[in-house]
C-alpha cells in the first residue's frame, strides 16, 4: 500500500468515516485515504496496461474486435 497519498484522498476518507463513528481515527482516515489513493493508481495502471491481443491501451478504445473481450 501506498504511504503517501493526495489530501483529498485524506478528505474522502474522513468524509465516509463520519458515518462511522466507532472507528473514526485519524489512524483510520490514514489507513482509508491510503487505500483509496492504492485504489486509483491501480486503476489508472490498469487502464494504461496495453491490450494482449491489440496492444493498445485498456483505457483506449472500446476494444470490441479483441478476442479477449
């Protein structure tokens, strides 16, 4: 996971731990910001992995000739 993360990952977070208030931390709203900053760059990640079968970008494209979709 990642241990640095944008402040409004930070401001997400605190945002849905409000709704939680036995667990809301700031020790929480770290963990929770860092796992959704994780999640995004996954994401964009997988969105720029090429295709197997065109080789162009996932995020590029509908990809609706590829075999593998």
């Amino acid at each position: 996971m990642v241990r640095n993360y944008d402040t409004r990952c930070q401001d997400l977070a605190e945002v849905f731990l409000r709704d939680e208030p036995s667990i809301n931390t700031p020790r929480a709203a770290r963990y929770v910001a860092q796992a959704i900053q994780t999640a995004i760059e996954d994401a964009i990640s997988y969105q720029r992995h090429p295709c197997e079968c065109c080789g162009t970008p996932l995020g590029a494209g509908d990809h609706k000739d590829c075999v593998y979709f």
